[in-house]
C-alpha cells in the first residue's frame, strides 16, 4: 500500500466533508441512507458528479419482482429553485418527481427523485417514443405511461442515456434513447461506408426521424458480447473488423486531426481535475501522469497516421454469434490513430482482469500484459491485434501502450462513478498502471 491510499480510508465521507455545498451528497453516495429516504431498498448503480455544483445519481430496486431505475438529484443552494420548479412541472403533466429533504435541520438541503419515465432530459425523447417511435418501429406499446409494456431496462445513465430490451413476436429489439440525437444524414452516410467496407456491424431499424429524436434500434443478436466470452477466433475476427473499419477514407467525416488533438487535451484536463476533486492525494501522481501523455500524444509527429477510430474500442462493443461478429456502439467515431482503438481495447481488458483478481490487492500485483513484460492488454488484446494484422492493419506495441495508458487514466474515474466498493485504491491501479506503461 502507498502512502497516498493510506489516507484513502471512507472516501466518500472525506468528499462529503470537502464539499459542503453539497449537503446532501452524503445521502446519495450511501446505499442505506438513501434507502432510508426513499423508503425502499435501492442501490446506486451510476453517478455525475460536479464538484460545488450537483451530484446526480441513477438507483437500481426491484418492483413487481424485476429490477427498475430511478435517478436523484441534489444541487447547491442556489441551484434549489430549479429543482423545485422541476417538481411542480412535472406535478403538471402527470410525472412523479419528488423533492424531499433529507434533514429538516438543513433547509438548503434538497434531493429530488423520480423514475426514468421523469427523466428531465430524456423526457422529450421518451415520449415521442412512446408516440410515434414504437410504431415506427413495429413494437407494440400498451397505453399509459411512457415505458409502460417498452420492455426492461438494461442500461440507464440518467439525463444521458436509457437502453431498453424490448421483446417481439420475431426477434427481441434493443432500444437507445439518446440527450444528442444523432444527426440522420451523417448516421446514413456513416452505416454505408461501413458496408461498403465490410465491417460486420446490426442493421438499425427505423428511419431518419427515429434518429432525430435520439432513438435508434436494432434486433438482439449472438449469444453475447467478448467481455463475457472466452472465444480466441472471436477475437481475431474482431481484430481483422477493426482492419476494416481503420480501412475506411477518412474523405467527408468533419472532424479532422485538429479538433481530435483538442478533445484529447481536454480529456486529459478533465480527468486530472476530477481525480483532484475526489482524491486530493492523488493530484500530484495524476499531474505527472498527464503531462507524459500529453508530452507523447499530443506533440507534432505524435501521429504518423490518421484513420477513423471506433473511439471506444473493447471487449464488450464485439458481439459474438456462431463464427460472426458484429461491432457496435459507433458514437464516437472521429478521426483517430489505429493505436489508440488498440490501446482502448487492452486498457479495457487489463481493467477487467485486475478487478477479477481480487481488487485493488490482485490489481497492485499486476504488471504485465499481452505484449509481455509492462506490455498492455491479456489474451484477447493477443488475438485482436494477431487478426488486426492479418488482416493488413499496421500498429506499432509502444502506441499501443500509450493510448492504453491515456485510456487508463481518463478511465481511472470510473470506479467512483460506477460505485465500486474500493473506488479509492481502484482509481489509484489506474493511474499506477498507465505510469507503468510509459515509463
């Protein structure tokens, strides 16, 4: 154990101590407390967090013997009257959000609570879902409220996105609402470019004006994704689909290298911020750790080559079927560098793997990866870049590593926003770990 994850002891106690413009983060960080708020047994599943500004967390219960999702909300003083005028809104149109007050000793502290159905950013998309998207899509929808018969929630990122799987009389249907509808005309030239060039990806269902209002749909295939599979030919297929996908010309997409560069610089910005806000201790080893990266990614030369990168490369975006693969998930397509997909995917999976081992103890003892001694990624980093090549793609093991550093790092966040019980010594496997690899 380090110095700094000595003092990483009830973590979140120590921000709620640290912010004390949040009352009420300490509620909405606390299973038991919040339960006891809302008068049910919850467990959060996802948070927001901007630091002396809001929390925003999405909550997980089970009702009528399946899982359902709610979301809570708490503001700063002056951020209250919003949440107030929200609850009387949606009192207007027949919505369920709530504001309680979790210590009537504190009047500045206010939470508000809803179901997804109240989703104040996704509301708009839910209901013309609800109206018009689900015919349009050949689904049924039994009248009432906005999900009422849509199906079961698989994913749920509040005020983001909602991810529902929806059953049929032929094929099950998976449904995403998106905040940021994706515009239909890039959609339409991004999907025939891919079938042009081979890439394996699910035909969408709907049209033009399901993308618009931020629906897009496609049939459940396979028998799940290479997260949860152990399948070596599965994986140098989705190596050789990258191929294909690195592959396609970079002609007509808008973003250029220069708005990449500036998102990169951004990113890793952000990140060292947010590790300051939720582990001061942290600050300096998350400082250093960005300017190597910016140093080594972001310097002219950095970048031999551009191609169009999936932007978010792992194991759980390569659904497996039989001897077929298909690649989803294309949000963040842009211009990119081959490595960076790469270094994604192996990032990806060496987090996956250290967690597997026994938390942040398995993870302090992890070094190595695919490429050896100190090299990123485990097996199937192997097999995907073993087919990446076969099927003509060219990749250097240093960049790989570098953008698995850089995907280390801007992932190190994530345990506190998915709620892991270890968040604090998780985040600090993260930052270690991309040190390791450029170093």
């Amino acid at each position: 154990m380090t110095g700094a994850e000595s003092g990483f002891k009830n973590p979140d106690r120590s921000l709620a101590n640290r912010d004390d413009a949040l009352p009420g983060l300490p509620y909405l960080l606390d299973n038991a407390r919040l339960s006891s708020l809302l008068g049910e047994t919850v467990r959060v599943t996802r948070v927001r967090y901007k630091p002396r500004t809001s929390l925003l967390v999405a909550f997980r219960r089970i009702r009528n013997g399946a899982f359902d999702y709610g979301w809570a909300l708490t503001r700063t003083r002056t951020g209250n009257a919003k949440l107030l005028r929200r609850e009387l809104t949606s009192r207007s149109r027949g919505g369920d959000i709530r504001v309680l007050r979790p210590d009537p000793r504190q009047d500045d502290n206010l939470v508000a609570v809803g179901g997804v159905e109240d989703d104040w950013v996704l509301y708009g998309n839910l209901l013309w879902l609800r109206d018009h998207g689900m015919e349009r899509l050949g689904l049924p929808l039994r009248p009432g409220a906005l999900l009422a018969g849509a199906g079961s929630v698989l994913r749920y990122k509040p005020e983001r996105r909602l991810v529902l799987f929806v059953q049929n009389s032929g094929a099950p249907v998976v449904i995403k609402a998106a905040a940021t509808p994706a515009g239909a005309e890039q959609e339409a030239d991004f999907l025939e470019r891919l079938n042009l060039h081979g890439v394996p990806h699910l035909r969408q269902l709907g049209d033009a004006e399901c993308l618009e209002h931020g629906i897009s749909a496609c049939a459940a295939w396979g028998g799940g994704d290479l997260a949860g599979l152990d399948d070596d030919s599965g994986a140098v297929s989705a190596g050789e689909a990258l191929a294909r996908l690195h592959g396609i010309p970079l002609e007509g997409f808008p973003a250029g290298p220069e708005v990449w560069r500036d998102e990169i610089a951004a990113q890793l910005q952000a990140t060292r911020s947010m590790v300051a806000s939720l582990l001061p201790a942290l600050e300096e080893p998350a400082r250093r750790v960005e300017a190597e990266l910016r140093a080594r990614l972001l310097t002219d030369g950095a970048a031999a080559r551009y191609v169009l990168v999936h932007g978010d490369f792992s194991a759980d975006q390569v659904l497996v079927g039989g001897s077929e693969v298909r690649l989803i998930d294309f949000d963040r397509a842009r211009t990119g560098v081959a490595e960076a997909d790469l270094g994604s995917f192996a990032a990806a999976e060496e987090a996956v793997h250290a967690g597997a081992s026994g938390g942040p103890g398995g993870r302090a003892g992890r070094a190595g990866g695919a490429g050896g001694a100190g090299g990123a990624g485990g097996p199937k980093t192997a097999r995907v870049s073993e087919g990446y090549a076969g099927a003509g793609g060219r990749f250097t093991p240093a960049g790989v590593d570098c953008w698995a550093a850089f995907r280390l790092f801007n992932s190190s966040v994530d345990p506190f926003r998915d709620r892991s019980p270890e968040w604090a010594a998780d985040m600090s496997w993260h930052l270690r770990r991309a040190k390791e690899l450029i170093s």
